[in-house]
C-alpha cells in the first residue's frame, strides 16, 4: 500500500465522552444498537492514587488486517491503495470469519442486512479531503487524522514530538491508530 | 495495582461481554466435515487394501455415507450464513490466504470424490439399489469406469479426505485474534478425532463381527492418538501466552469448561470408550459394543463444541461492559425498523 | 503472501467474477452518507441550556445528522455529545402526540383522555380566566426551563403574573448568582464567563468539567490543558477533571469553604494576594484579613482532610499565575445550604488573585443590543414573587420554585394555576414529590407543556404536546459571551403528530383570554424578521448562516489602572458583605461543619454523566445507546465489606428509610470508600417512557434532607447518606 492512514488521539485531552461515537452513529447511519467505535476508561491503582485514561476506541486499520486476509470471498479489502480497510457488501457471505479474525473486536457484527459492517475511517469524507465524522466532532479536538508517510502531517509530527502507543501491537497486525500518551 | 477497563457504548450484543458469533451450526459441521473425512478415508483404505470382501461395510457400503453426512454439516454451515444469498460468492474467488476459502473449495472437490467411491462400491454394496441406477443411461457405464479406476479413485481420496480433516482443525487454527484456537495442534488432533468417529461409525453399523472387530482396534489406536494429542495441546496452552494461559484455567479449572471438557469430553469422550471398547474386544459383549463407538461420537462433537465456544470466550481483549446488555436490547425491540 | 500481490489476487478474480444481477437486487453496496440530496437548516441546541448552534443535515428527506455551525462561539462548530444525539428527540417514538386532559374513567379512576387542541385551550383558558376573576392573575405561576418559555412569559406578563420560576436558580447557580451579585454587583451568567483559553491556573472546585459536558466550557478547559495549564481539582470523586489536573485535592465532602479560608489565609499571610486590584477595587479587606487569620492550613486540614503542605503548595501555585488564575465558581451550587456563602470565599478569593475582569479569570461579557418587538405594556401585576418568599430568602433575586410550590399547598394558598413548562418537577427539585401531590390536589389548574410524557405530565389538568426544537422557531439566541451574537432557532421538519411550537400555544390561549394585542403577528418568524432587521440582518440572512457574530463595542477585560465602579453599594467588590451583615448573615463566610456521617452510611454523591442531560434525555433512542442506565460507583473496599461487585443490582436506603429503585454496582477506585456516586437523571416510574423507564434509580427520591440556603432559599442536596439493601432474587426477577 502506498498511502497509509492513521488516527491519533490524545489521551490527555479526551475526557470518555463519547461524542466520537453518536458522531458516527448519525454519520454513518449506523444500524439501531450497533456502534463502529466506543469508549474505553482504564483506570489504574488503588483509591485515592490513581490513574485513569479515556481511549475512543475503532477499527485499526491495520497494515497487516488478519480480518483481511482470513476473508473467504475478498469482501474485506483495502479501499485503493491504502490500508483503508472495507467491507463490500455484495461480496460478503456473512460467514463472520472477520469478526473472529479481528483481534480488536472491532467489527460491527452483522448490519440487519447480513454483511459485516465496521469502521471506513470515513472514506468518504478522507475522499473529499475532510476528517472523519468522529473526529470532527470531538469537542475536545483531541482526535487527529491524516497521512502517516507524509512527514509533514499532524499525525507525523505528533507522532514525532510526543510519547504514544498503540494498542496490542503483540498481535502483529501493526495497527494505524495511535494513543499520545 | 488493578486495571479495570470500561466500556462503555460499544453495546454489540454478539462480541460483548463475549464473541457469540457462531454456535452449534459450526459445531456440527466441524463435527460432520470430520466424520465425512474419516468415512472417506477408510473407504478408501479398505478398498486399496481389497478387503471388499471381507469388510463388506466399510468397503462397500460406507460410501454412500459420506456425501449424506457432509451435506447435513453444509446445511448447517450454510444456516449460519448471515447473508445466505451472496454464498456464491465462496466460488467466485480463491483466496489463498483464508483457510475458508481453501475449505470451500475443499468441500467442491469432495463431492466428485465420494461420488466416484459411492459408485466404485455401488454394485456389491447396495445390489438392489444398484439394479435401479442402471436403468439410468450411461449409469451402468459410469459404474464400471469407477470400478476400474477403483484404485486410483482411492488414491486421490486419502490425501482429500486427510486435507478435509486437517482443515476443519485449521480453519480454527488460523484465527491467532483467538488464543485457544491458534494452536497448530487443532489440525492434527481433529484430524484423528474425524478418523476415530468414523471408526466408530463403522463399528455402530457393520454386521460382521470380524469387522467390527477391526474398527474396534483402528478406534482404539486413534483414541490413543488423540489423548496424547489432547495432552500436547495442554502442554502448549500452558506454555503459551498469557491469553492462551487462561484459556487453559477455562478449560481445564475455572470457567464453564472445565465439566464439558474433563466429564464430556475427556472421560466420557476418550477414556470411558477406550476402556468400554477394550472390554469389548476382549469379552464380546454386545452392550458395549454400542455404547463405546456412541460415547466416541459424542465425545467427537464435545471437542468440536467446546473448541468453537471456548475459542471465542478467550480474546486478546477483556473488556468489562457496564451497562447491561439487557438493558441495550431494548431499543432493539422498539426500534427495530430504525429510528425514523 | 506478499500483501500487494494478494490485493491483485483478488482483484483479479473478483473482476473476472460475473454476477447474476438477481443476487445483487435487495443488496448491492450501500450509497455513501451525503451521496443523495442534502440540505442543512440551522438549529440552536436544546439539549441543554448551553446553547450551541449548528445545522440540521437532512439526506433524502431522512433526517441525517446535527452538526456545530462553526462560527458558534458556544460550540466552535463542534456540538457535545448529547447535542450531536438531538436528532433523537425529534425521533424519540415515546413523544407526546397530542393533547390529554385529565378526566374520570368508567370505574371512577382518573385517566387522560386524548382531546383536540381547541378543546384542551378552551378548557385552559376558561380555567384561568376563572382563576383571574376570582383570586387575581397573579395568582398563576410559571415554573420552566428553557428558550421556549418566552412565549408563556409573554402570555403571562400580558395576563397579569410575573412568577416565572425556573430550577436553574433554586436548585442550580442561584447561589453563585447571589453571591456574586453581592460581591461584585453582578452575576457569572451563562455561558459563564470564564476565561479558561487564557488561563494559567484553574481551580475546579466540584465543577465536573468533562462529565458536565458544557460545551464552551469543556472546549476553553482543554486549549488550557494543551497550553499547559495548572489545575487543581477539589473533588471527593476522582473525577474526569481531576484525572487530568496537577493537583487533585480529594476533600472531605462538604468542607470546601475551610479549604477557601484557608487558602485565603496563606495567600494573605505571605502577602501573596494582588495588593494593588484589592487596593484599588475591594472593600473590607481588613475585616478579611483579620478573619481568614483564624484559618490557617492546619486548621483546614482538621477539617478537610487536605494536607496543610498541599494546600499551602496550591495556594502558591494560584498566587504565581495571578491574575490568570481562575478559581471556577461552578454551576450546580445548590449543596449543603450554606452555598451562597460558599460562593462568596469564591468570589472573593478571585478578588484576592485580581481574576475578576482580567484575561484567564473572568472576561467581561457582552451581548448584541436586540429590540424588543413592539407590544403594548403589560399591566402591572398585583403582587411580585416576593409573595411566594413570605419573610424567607432576602437575597432571592428570582422567585424560588421550591417557595412557590410550597405557596400552592392548602386552600388558602397564594397561587391557583401552575403552566408547567419543560421542567420535570418531581426529578429536578429534592424533597418534592409529597408537596407536589398536595399542590395538586390544591391547585385549581396545572398544566403541563412538554414533548415528553415525562414524570411531570401525571400532576396535569391537561397535558400540551409541545414540538422538539428541531420542529420550530423561538427566540433569536443573544447570549452575553466574548462576542456579541445572534443564532437563529428554525424548524428543520414539521411538527411531528399533533405537536404544536411553544409560540402557537402561547398565541391561541392568548387570543382566548382576549390578550391578543400581545400577539400581534401570525407567524412567530415575523418578530424574529423585525428584530433582525433592527441590527441589520433579517431572518433571510439568518436561515442561510445561522449564527452572525458583531464586533464588540466594549473592552473584554478591565483596562490597566482603569476606575470601575461596581454595582454595589459601596461602588466597590465587597469582601466584607453589610447587606448580608443587615440581614443578620454572616458578612464574611464562615465555616460549616457538614452533616456527620452515620456508621455504615455513605454520602450520596451524584453529577453529570457526558451522553445525558438530566432526566430529559435518558429516553432518547440515540443516547439511550451510549448509556442506558447509571450504575452506583462504589470503592472496591466498600464492594468488599457488602459483597458486592460490578453488576449487581442494590437498592439504597436513605437516612430517612426511603428506599431506592434498584441500580446496577460499579466497582471502582474512582470514588473513595466514604461515599456512592450516581448520575442524576435516571430511575424514570413514567412507564410511557418505554426505553428509559425503571433503568437505574433516581438520585432525588433519596434526597429527603434538603438544606435550605437561607439567604436565597436554594434546596442544598448533599446532605443525604445512604446504606445498601441486596436485592433478594425474586425482587430482581
Ligand atoms: N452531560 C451533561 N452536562 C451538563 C448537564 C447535564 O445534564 N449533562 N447539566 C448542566 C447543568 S444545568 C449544570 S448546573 C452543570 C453542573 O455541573 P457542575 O457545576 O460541574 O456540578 P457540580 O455539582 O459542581 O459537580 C458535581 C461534582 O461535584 C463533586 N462533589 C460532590 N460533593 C462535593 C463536595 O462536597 N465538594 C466538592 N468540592 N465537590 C463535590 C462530585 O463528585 C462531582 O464530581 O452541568 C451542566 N452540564
Ligand atoms: N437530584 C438532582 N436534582 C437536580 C439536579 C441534580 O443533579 N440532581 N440538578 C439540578 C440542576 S443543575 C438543574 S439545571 C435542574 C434541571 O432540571 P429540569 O430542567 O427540570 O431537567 P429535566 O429533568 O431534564 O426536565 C426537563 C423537562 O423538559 C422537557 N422538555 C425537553 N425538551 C422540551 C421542549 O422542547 N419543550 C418542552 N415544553 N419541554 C421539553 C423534558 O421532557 C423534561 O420533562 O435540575 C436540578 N435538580
Ligand atoms: S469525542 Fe473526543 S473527547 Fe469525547 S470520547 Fe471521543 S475522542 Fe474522547
Ligand atoms: S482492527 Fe480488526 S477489523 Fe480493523 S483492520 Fe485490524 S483486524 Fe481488521
Ligand atoms: S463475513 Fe463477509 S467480510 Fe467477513 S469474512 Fe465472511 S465474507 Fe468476508
Ligand atoms: S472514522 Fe468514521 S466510521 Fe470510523 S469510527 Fe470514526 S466516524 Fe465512525
Ligand atoms: S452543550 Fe451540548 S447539549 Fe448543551 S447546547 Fe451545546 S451541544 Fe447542546
Ligand atoms: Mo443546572
């Protein structure tokens, strides 16, 4: 793939408060009870020395997506040549093989049609050179989105200047969604 | 130091608090794709081995098995198709990548395969029926042409029945987003579990006591083969990664495993049939001689169930839900045709 | 597999793939969002009372989504959760549809029955023409919340009452309104005008910014993180806020004022106040001084529990970044009755940081110049709300709803007729539900204007279905802010049902009490389009850029040296208060030991959850996803001594036996093991309401101690404890 997209969100700033989802739930029509992304605090320690952190949480994304190539049919692809990772649904069998491939559990599960859906990092908004909806819609604009390879992009230099991590890179899928910690 | 990770509003009732993707209709069809391998691997091997005479079952009527049971586990496979209109699409592309993939293609070269066993049987297996195929134009021509090729028929199944036993274990395997499965011992070990069921199905359903006899023995081996790989598989869960370490405590101590797997599985599934079926072999007793390869079978689908469901329970991520999912469901119910 | 070439794999073979066309009908790939034909129509959120304004996306007639106008100085064209889940107001299947009035049913119950709506406002307008005839229209109140109450004001005004009541005094930022108004002559006002972007130091005190989603607020509050802000956070709740501060200062609940006396006394002991502002604008600093010399830090910690180091290291820390060091007033004040004075060592510990008018404290807010429609005068009504105070609550500047509830009981009663419009009354005012059940039963009309069969609507005579805001005009949005603006309010569907706009009720009782004169128009656009032209804009304008912002005419911080003169008495900010000396208060505040509590008693913390906005939203299909119940946050040490754990369902107990609704348990080091916490809004008994009803419990119901503020009259609600009762098996089933 020659372009590669990443989000990266600022875990100082997020305040868990979900904006992010109902954003995309509304943007992308989401089915009733399902959402392409979701809120996780992580809480460390013991009262009153703790820690606690909010993530906005998504598909990743990923450079090596196990959803990808564990699909039967080619339904789960990446959008052109970058590791923008989609579902068509007229390929799709419903077989569910992605979702347990998915070691985020990032799938949206079965839409009421029968395919999979799942997060398209807003393709259609990155296409005409806005944000995804979620990210422009964070009220804490703490949400980042743009090109990795290009150095020059917030998402480079913020990956540059500050510490980050990205969630269970043990999985070897090397995910594109990056925490600032 | 403790961690406790909240969700809140992912509200997806199938992966949270557990994947709950898939349930019996996999279980089933692993279980029937392993029985079908095995059916068709020992039709094959008594027939290479020429012991249509003596194994008249296995030999000559097995066969016609195969194609039976593995259609009930597509059946069941393709009940679980969320978008069942679109399973063509499992043909209009091979996906090198996908054990799936590769599966389904398997599934398309089976059926010729029996096909040809059925028929390379067909005349001494089932006279009467046979009487009627040849009715059929060509039929009787096609009959003979397998007949001849009978040997070669086998030599092509053997491989295809192993690569269809393998697979229903690596299908599984492949997942590494799920600890317990991503082990290479899945394929081996159903592999062996597919070939024992059908030992034991042999031994259910042929008359002559000689041959029972024989399956009674294969069985015994196979069992045996399978315990240690249940113990391997143990072995390396153990000295797996952290999520595979608890997936072992679900199987074996914690959890809601550990009764399937010990009681059903292993002691009822394994031990009981290996010493029921010894016993058997030694004292003849026709009691027995049902109950071992029954227990067997059902312990074949207690390791198909228990992997199935117990792969989806362990995950990389444990994330807590604090809301109720019953309370989500709601809007379910009153929204079902969408907001507006 | 390389991935390129297993990409051109695929490809291939899916290229190559012929379709039966039949299979892809029903299911081909689904269009892309905002793929078909959109339109966008501006709206003023009315979620909360923040009041972002944004535009209405519509995609082929289904209604899309919400999103912040970006010239919005309250959203900055990014809408708070609950705002982008506004779309599920106008959606919500559980709305009011049309009017009902109270009636007996066939085996003597009383039931609603549906009516048309001239029947429901002949009725209303017969009853309080009956009410003005034979007691006076003073006698009828207006107890609300929100822009669309206007129009009943001006259906009141022009019959003869000026009672309007709104739970945002009494049981919200009355006391910090009061105490500011005391000290500096005038209120914080809302949006708040906090100057966080700019700050060097923010001191939260409770203030849950994160979880109270204010919008401008959480925005002001994160550009002064990214620039490295020092905030200190004073929360017995490891809060969203405190997660993010530099000092988080877990108090002792109910013990903030030893906290501000004490700080107080370091910044005035060691000198480090800003002598000058003080010198310049205050009074009665000496009277301060002598008194905040009783507090120090050691005496504070008895108190408070906070380490007389750490507060002395916070109160250095506020000095250093003087004057750009904010210590936020808050906004839901009403806690432990002594809050007007709680707020008062606020403000006055901001007199002695300089912040007040000074960048990063607080700016000087300003607001267009909008004329009024033209109407005739209003006669003058025969009694003010004072009536409803008695001899109570000098400093109320607004009437208290929890004094005009109690002016309704019995038959002697000074008020006859309540409209009741977008407050929820039994959830919103603790300690209510007894007394709203004799009012009613004394009243001799309640009626009740909501778009929701919210909990409320069972007090009514007769019920009005009001449409969302999405659904029609109000009021033009001129909120004193940084900059003066308008935002424009407008329908984006049509009235859902037989839904009706606040300003079509308002107009037809109007006509039907012969006040017609007061309603001079046909169509409430009309007054909007004269006030806009008024200020050089017009409604035309207006619907195509929903928000017009207008340079400012006046500086937005005090000027260097400048003179001012303050709004009080003296002329000056009045740290030593003689008004309150007057009345017998207390002229500096003074500390107040809190409630003690009981053994095996836990304080009963509550706040703001992000995705819901009181009890109004908890129904909403959209946000009802994010959160469909609140779960009772308790320590794990706590969960240990009762055998608790995360999901279990309990009941509370309050102090006075009142037992809970049950809720769901949190486990969770985030609140310490002397208190519960829960989000408000929850616990809804209004079956109508079919999502929301019987999930989580209800905070207000366990607030039987309510701790009157006697200075303004606001209900505090922190003075309730509660135990645990487990729920049985057969009681959960
Ligand atoms: N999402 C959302 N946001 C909202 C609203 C909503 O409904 N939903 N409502 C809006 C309205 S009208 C208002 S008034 C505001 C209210 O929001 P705030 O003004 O922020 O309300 P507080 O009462 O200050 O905040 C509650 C916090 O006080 C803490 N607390 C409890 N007891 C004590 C104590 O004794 N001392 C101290 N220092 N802290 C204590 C609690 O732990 C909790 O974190 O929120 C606004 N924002
Ligand atoms: N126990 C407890 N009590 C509290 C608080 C607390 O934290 N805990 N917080 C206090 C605070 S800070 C405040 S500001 C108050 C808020 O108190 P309220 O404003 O009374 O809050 P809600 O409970 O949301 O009630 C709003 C009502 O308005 C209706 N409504 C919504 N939209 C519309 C509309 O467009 N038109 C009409 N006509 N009606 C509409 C809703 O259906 C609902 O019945 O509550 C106070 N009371
Ligand atoms: S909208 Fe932004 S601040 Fe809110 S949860 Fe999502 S990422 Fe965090
Ligand atoms: S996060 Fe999951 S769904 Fe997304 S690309 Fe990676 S493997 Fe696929
Ligand atoms: S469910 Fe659809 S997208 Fe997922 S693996 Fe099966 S065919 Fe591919
Ligand atoms: S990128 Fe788009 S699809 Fe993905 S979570 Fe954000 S809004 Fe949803
Ligand atoms: S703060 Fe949120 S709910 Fe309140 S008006 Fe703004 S967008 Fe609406
Ligand atoms: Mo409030």
């Amino acid at each position: 793939m020659t372009i590669r997209y990443a989000m990266v969100i600022d875990t100082r700033t997020c305040i868990g408060c979900g904006d992010c989802v109902v954003a995309c739930k509304t943007e992308n029509k989401t089915p009733v009870g399902l959402n392409r992304d979701w809120v996780v605090e992580a809480t460390r320690g013991k009262w009153p020395n703790v820690r606690t952190e909010f993530r906005s949480e998504r598909c990743n994304h990923c450079s090596n997506a196990t959803c990808v190539t564990l699909c039967p049919t080619g339904a789960s692809h990446y959008w052109r040549d970058t590791n923008i990772v989609l579902v068509e649904a007229n390929k799709c069998t419903g077989c569910k093989a992605c979702i347990a491939a998915c070691p985020y559990d990032a799938r949206l599960i079965m839409h009421p049609d029968g395919y999979i859906d799942k997060c398209t990092f807003c393709h259609h908004r990155v296409e005409r050179g806005d944000d995804p909806a979620c990210v422009s819609s964070c009220p804490t604009q703490c949400m980042h989105f743009g090109i990795l390879d290009d150095a020059g992009s917030k998402v480079s230099q913020l990956l540059k200047t500050r510490n980050y991590k990205a969630l269970m890179t043990e999985t070897g899928n090397e995910p594109n969604v990056y925490y600032l910690t | 130091m403790i961690e406790e990770i909240l969700i809140t509003a992912r509200h997806n009732p199938k992966i949270d608090p557990i994947l709950g993707i898939w349930t019996w209709e996999i279980s089933v069809y692993l279980f029937l794709g392993g029985l079908t391998a095995g059916i068709i691997f020992f039709v094959a091997l008594m027939n290479l081995l020429e012991k249509n005479d003596t194994y008249n079952f296995s030999a000559n009527r097995l066969a016609l098995w195969a194609p039976i049971v593995l259609s009930i586990g597509m059946t069941t496979l393709f009940l679980d198709l969320e978008h069942k209109l679109y399973v063509f699409r499992f043909y209009t592309t091979l996906e090198p990548t996908s054990p799936m993939s590769w599966g389904a293609w398997v599934l398309i070269i089976i059926y010729p395969i029996s096909i040809l066993q059925i028929l390379s049987t067909f005349r001494v297996g089932y006279p009467v029926l046979s009487g009627w195929l040849e009715k059929i134009p060509f039929a009787s021509k096609l009959v003979d042409l397998s007949e001849r090729y009978i040997k070669v028929i086998s030599w092509i199944a053997i491989p295809s029945a192993i690569a269809l036993g393998i697979y229903t274990g690596v299908l599984l395997s492949a997942f590494n987003a799920r600890p317990f499965w991503n082990t290479g011992l899945l394929g081996p070990l159903f592999l062996i579990s597919g070939m024992s069921t059908a030992a034991a199905f042999t031994v259910l359903f042929a008359r002559s006591h000689e041959e029972r006899r024989l399956f009674t023995r294969y069985d015994l081996g196979l069992i045996g083969i399978e315990i240690i790989l249940v113990v391997l598989l143990l072995i390396n869960l153990a000295t797996g990664t952290e999520q595979q370490l608890k997936a072992l405590e679900f199987l074996t101590t914690g959890g809601g495993y550990a009764v399937a797997f010990w009681g059903a599985f292993f002691f009822m599934g394994l031990i009981v049939p290996l010493f029921v079926e010894f016993i058997d072999l030694v004292q003849e007793n026709r009691t027995l001689a049902i109950l071992g390869p029954l227990l067997v079978l059902l312990g074949g689908y207690m390791l198909r169930h228990i992997t199935v469901n117990l792969g989806q329970e362990t995950s990389w991520q444990n994330y807590g839900t604090e809301y109720s999912v019953e309370a989500l469901e709601r809007v379910n119910k009153i929204y079902k045709h969408g907001l507006n | 597999m390389d991935r390129r070439e297993f990409i051109k794999v695929s490809g291939v073979t899916a290229a190559a793939a012929t379709v039966p066309s039949i299979f892809l009908s029903g299911c081909s790939t689904q269009p892309n969002p905002g793929e078909g034909e959109v339109t966008a129509t501006p709206t003023v959120c009315d979620i909360c009372f923040w009041k972002c304004a944004g535009h209405v996306y519509v995609e082929d007639s289904v209604p899309w989504k919400i999103i912040g106008n970006d010239e919005d100085l309250h959203s900055n064209g990014r809408l708070c959760t609950r705002g982008t889940g506004g779309l599920g107001a106008y959606q919500d299947k559980d709305r009011l549809k049309m009017p009902l009035v109270r009636t007996v049913g066939p085996n003597g119950q009383q039931i609603f029955r549906e009516a048309s709506w001239d029947e429901a406002l002949d009725i209303i307008a017969k009853r309080m023409q009956k009410i003005a005839d034979e007691h006076g229209a003073d006698r009828v109140a207006l107890l609300n919340h929100g822009a669309g109450a206007s129009h009943f004001k001006n259906l009141l005004r022009g019959y003869g009452s000026a009672t309007f009541s709104a739970p945002s005094y009494a049981q919200c930022r009355g006391p910090r309104e009061v105490a500011f108004q005391l000290t500096y002559g005038e209120g914080v006002g809302s949006p708040d005008r906090t100057d966080m972007e700019h700050s060097r130091c923010i001191v939260l005190i409770g203030s849950h910014i994160g979880e109270n989603l204010h919008n401008g607020q959480v925005q002001t509050l994160t550009r002064a993180l990214e620039n490295g802000v020092s905030l200190i956070t004073v929360d017995p709740r490891f809060s969203v806020a405190a997660s993010k501060s530099q000092h988080w200062l877990p108090i002792r609940p109910g013990t903030d004022v030893a906290l501000l006396l004490a700080w107080m006394n370091v910044l005035i002991s060691e000198g480090l106040y800003d002598k000058a502002y003080v010198e310049q604008y205050a009074m009665g600093f000496e009277q301060l001084a002598a008194h905040v010399r009783q507090f120090p830090p050691e005496w504070a910690y008895l108190q408070t529990g906070l380490e007389p180091e750490l507060i002395r290291e916070t109160a250095r820390e506020m000095a250093k970044n003087a004057p750009a060091t904010l210590v936020h007033p808050g906004r839901h004040t009403t806690w432990y009755g002594d809050d007007t004075q709680r707020e008062r060592a606020i403000a006055i510990l901001n007199t002695l940081l300089g912040s007040w008018g000074r960048p990063g404290g607080f700016y000087i807010q300003e607001k267009v110049k909008l004329p009024n429609y033209p109407l005739p005068d209003y006669p003058k009504p025969k009694s003010t709300f004072k009536v409803a105070h008695g001899d109570d609550y000098p400093f109320a500047t607004q009437p208290v709803s929890n004094a005009v509830i109690d002016a309704s009981i019995g038959d002697d009663a000074h008020y006859k007729g309540w409209l009741v419009y977008g407050t929820n009354l039994p959830m919103t005012i603790p300690g209510v539900r007894p007394k709203l059940r004799q009012a009613a039963d004394s009243l001799d009309l309640i009626v009740v204007i909501d778009t929701m069969p919210a909990e409320v609507t069972g007090y009514a005579d007769v019920i009005l279905p009001e449409c969302t805001y999405l659904e029609r005009y109000d009021e033009l949005r001129n909120a004193a802010e940084r900059e003066p603006s308008l935002a424009l309010r407008m329908p984006a569907f049509k009235p859902r049902h037989d839904s009706k706009p606040g300003w079509w009720i308002a107009k037809q009782l109007g006509e039907r009490l012969g006040l017609q004169k007061y309603f001079p128009w046909n169509d409430y656009s009309e007054v909007l389009d004269w006030q806009l032209k008024q200020v050089g804009s017009s409604l035309d304008e207006m619907q195509q850029i929903g928000v017009k912002n207008f340079p400012r005419k006046t500086p937005k911080y005090f000027q260097a040296g400048e003179a001012r003169r303050f709004n009080t008495p003296s002329g000056k900010i009045e740290l030593y208060s003689q008004r309150l000396a007057d009345r017998g208060f207390d002229p500096l505040p003074v500390y107040k030991r809190p409630p003690e509590r009981p053994d095996n008693y836990y304080h009963l913390n509550y706040g703001r959850m992000p995705a819901h906005t009181f009890s109004r939203t908890t129904n909403n299909p959209l946000l009802f996803q994010l959160a469909p119940e609140n779960t009772l946050w308790i320590n794990s040490l706590v969960a240990r001594q009762w055998k608790l754990k995360t999901g279990d369902s309990v009941r509370m107990q309050n102090q006075d036996g009142i037992v809970s609704k049950s809720i769901r348990v949190r486990v969770t080091e985030r609140i310490g093991p002397d208190s519960v916490f829960m989000a408000h809004g929850f616990g809804h008994s209004a079956k109508q309401l079919r999502l929301t009803n019987g999930l989580g419990a209800d905070d207000s119901a366990l607030m039987t101690n309510v701790l009157i503020d006697p200075i303004m009259g606001a209900t505090g609600m922190r003075g309730n404890f509660v135990t645990f009762v487990k729920n049985s098996e057969q009681e959960h089933a």
